[in-house]
C-alpha cells in the first residue's frame, strides 16, 4: 500500500553545531546509519523517496543506496538521491527538488527519529488539507520553529528560534509536512527574499496565509533530533529501546552475566566476570576485557573495553580502547584511546543542569548528567579528569593527570593545564 506519491527526506545540512563531529546523518546505531534507518521505515510509505543531502557525503550515500538495494532485493522503491544546491537551510533542500517532485508529497527531516504512528495519522486525514504540519508539545526551549496560533486556535504562523523568552507557544514544529501540491511549496520558496536559513518556514507562511485548508497534527510520541553532539545520546536512547531480546551464546564458565535487551554483532569476544545490563549494542570484532561493566550503552565495531571498565549510558565510536576506565552519560568518537584510570565525571555537585562550552559559547544542555564529547582520534592520558560537559576536538592529546575543565579545539595539546597546538597531528 502506497501512503503518498513522493516523500521528500531533508538531510543537506553542513552539520555546524554537531562538532566536534560530522555528518551527523550518517552516525550509526544498531550497524546502520540514521540515514539508512529512516530510508528504510518510509520505503514501506512510498514507492517514490527523494533524498537531498550535502555533495560532501555524496561517496557514503551512494555505498548506503547500494547497501539499502543489495539488502532489500525484494522492496519496490524508487530511492533518488540529490545534492544540495542552495545555501539557503532546508528551503535550499528542496529547491534542490523543483522539476524532480510532482504532485503530494510528505517532507521529513533526516536527523529527526519518530514514532511511525505520526506518518499515518497523517495519511489519514489528508484528504481533507492542502498542508498538515506537525508539532510536539514541550516546556523546555529547543532552538527551532514554533507554531503561533490565533483564538481559535488555528496555526496562522511559523517562528524560527525566536528564543526562549519569545516563544509564541510550546508548540516546537516538527518537520513532518504534508503538501498536496509539492510544486506550491518550490513556488513559495521562490518568493521569499532572503538568504536566511530560515526559508523554509517562511514559505510555510505563504501557505497559511493564502489557504484555509491547513491544519496540524498535536504529536504525543517519542521525538529524538540531533543538533548538538550530545543529543546523540537521546537518539542512542530511542534505538536500543528497539532491541528486542536474542539468545545468546556465552563462553561456558566465564560466570558472565546479560540483563535486558542485548544485541552483540559477529565476532564479538566476552571476557570472564563481565556483566552486560541493557539495552545495549556492541559492534562487530569488539573484546570485552574481564571484569567489565556496561549499561544502556552503544558499543561500536573493533573496539576494546579493557578490564575492569565502566561504560555506562554512552555512545562508543568504532575503534575505541579502554582500560579501567569509567565513561558515564559521554560520546566518544572513533579511533579514542583512553588511558588507564581517566575518567568522566558526569553530574554537577549541585544536580543542577549541565552547561557545556560549545565553539566558544555556553550551551545550555538540559542534561542533570553529562559526560564529555571526544572528538575522533583523540587521546586521554592515564589518570586524566573530564568534568561534565567538556567538549574535546577531533585529532587533541591530552596529558597524564589533566583535570580538563575547558571546551579543548581540534588538533590540540594539552599539558599541565595549558592548550597548544598538536604538531604530531597530521592532517
């Protein structure tokens, strides 16, 4: 059954604030990229999926389109991928579409992870609209698009980021949009004169205000988006939540313990006096050192969780090294090495939240706990300190006993409390 003609997915964005990571479309969970997820959840929606992301990535997702056909042989779906061609946010997305996407469409965003239920709540009832949005109700500020409503409580607007003393309701906008006429939507986007990033919601104005036949849709289900680096952690959260339990066989008299949901992949080795409590992913041709401990966590490929280790509520890239380490509530990047006794301290003294120093500013993280955000092929000497919500950059060494209390940039040194230049990174 074909829900909608087109679906559009949204994924060209630079990926700005996701530092000291990139392309946060294509970050992994469960083996697969998030890219590659939502492709396959709205292929059951539609034959026709338009995918538009950055030129930059465009080797990874012309592997992903291959992976998605060589695993789906039998699925009936035109997936056409496209380059961005517009700075103009997600308005330049799909002006990167116009001639491409005739008829209705359902825009969604590739960062954002949702519940299905939304798709086809959607689906029935848009017979009767020209435009459905979607928004989810939330007390917290997210910097992102809030729906103004008139008396009636009919939407009438769209504010991108109006800040969190200026919010116009509780309403955040998802991007979730349904249109009945995709070409209305390119011409709208053509209208508006400007070269702000927030062209996209603008054109949604035009469409408000020359049509009665709109309405949205009051989303109460699981939202996870990523915008920062440590919202990888709540998208982490949604999809171990969708393990469901396997049989596993463990090395006989090892005295090794898996609680919960568990989902090792091939090749995996389990050391003795180890206790796995999930939900929890450990990737391909990844070791578990004796008397480990791992807890809600995802655990990439090739990695080594060395004796006597804690991971708990963290992300681990591919290739990480551990040992007797604690990482708590933190996101660590490929290629990490951590030695022994370097911790991550991850809740404040006051349980107040944690406020991280992100490019130089001061992001309010609405996390009571948070660890730190490692950069890929970084490395923390033995007995060092991250206090909760340090940011370090990609390619950065961190001496032996550091107490790391600042954001540290990309391609640093850091020694007795001072931040150089790393003259042994190559880049």
């Amino acid at each position: 059954m074909n829900y909608f003609k087109n679906i559009v997915i949204l994924g060209g964005g630079r990926s700005k604030r996701f530092w000291p990571f990139q392309h946060k479309i294509l970050y992994s969970f469960l083996g697969e990229s998030i890219l590659y997820h939502l492709i396959q959840s709205y292929s059951k929606y539609s034959k026709n999926i338009f995918v538009v992301v950055n030129k930059d990535i465009a080797i990874e997702v012309n592997k992903l389109v291959k992976d998605f056909y060589s695993k789906n042989q039998n699925i009936d779906t035109n997936l056409t991928v496209l380059f961005q061609r517009y700075d103009l946010g997600q308005g330049g997305a799909v002006l990167s579409l116009k001639g491409k996407v005739r008829g209705e469409a359902l825009v969604v965003n590739a960062n954002d992870v949702l519940d299905e239920k939304l798709v086809i709540e959607i689906y029935k009832s848009k017979s009767k609209y020209s435009a459905i949005l979607s928004a989810v109700y939330r007390k917290d500020y997210f910097p992102g698009g809030y729906l103004v409503f008139d008396r009636d409580g009919n939407v009438r607007e769209v504010v991108e980021k109006p800040g969190s003393s200026n919010r116009p309701s509780n309403y955040i906008k998802l991007v979730v949009d349904y249109f009945d006429d995709f070409e209305l939507l390119i011409n709208a986007i053509e209208s508006i004169k400007t070269k702000r990033d927030d062209v996209y919601e603008r054109a949604i104005n035009v469409f408000l205000k020359k049509s009665n036949r709109t309405t949205f849709v009051d989303y109460k289900g699981v939202w996870r988006t990523i915008k920062y680096p440590w919202h990888i952690l709540d998208v982490m959260e949604y999809f171990l939540n969708k393990i469901r339990p396997e049989k596993l066989e463990l090395p006989k008299n090892n005295n090794t313990a898996i609680e919960g949901d568990v989902m090792i992949e091939k090749r995996v080795k389990i050391g003795k006096f180890v206790k796995i409590k999930g939900p929890v992913y450990i990737g391909r041709n990844s070791i578990i050192g004796d008397n480990v401990l791992i807890r809600n966590s995802h655990i990439g490929d090739n990695c080594v969780i060395g004796a006597h280790s804690e991971v708990a509520r963290s992300y681990l890239g591919n290739g990480v090294y551990l040992h007797r380490n604690y990482v708590g509530d933190s996101v660590i990047g490929d290629n990490v090495l951590f030695g022994a006794g370097a911790v991550t301290a991850n809740f404040r003294f006051d349980a107040g939240n944690i406020i991280a120093k992100h490019k130089g500013k001061k992001v309010e993280t609405q996390k009571q706990k948070l660890g730190a955000i490692v950069g890929s092929n970084s490395k923390v000497g033995v007995g060092t300190i991250l206090l909760p919500g340090v940011v370090v950059g990609k390619n950065s060494w961190i001496s032996p006993g550091e107490l790391v209390k600042q954001e540290i940039p990309d391609n640093s040194f850091v020694t007795k409390g001072k931040i150089v230049k790393n003259k042994k990174v190559v880049l």
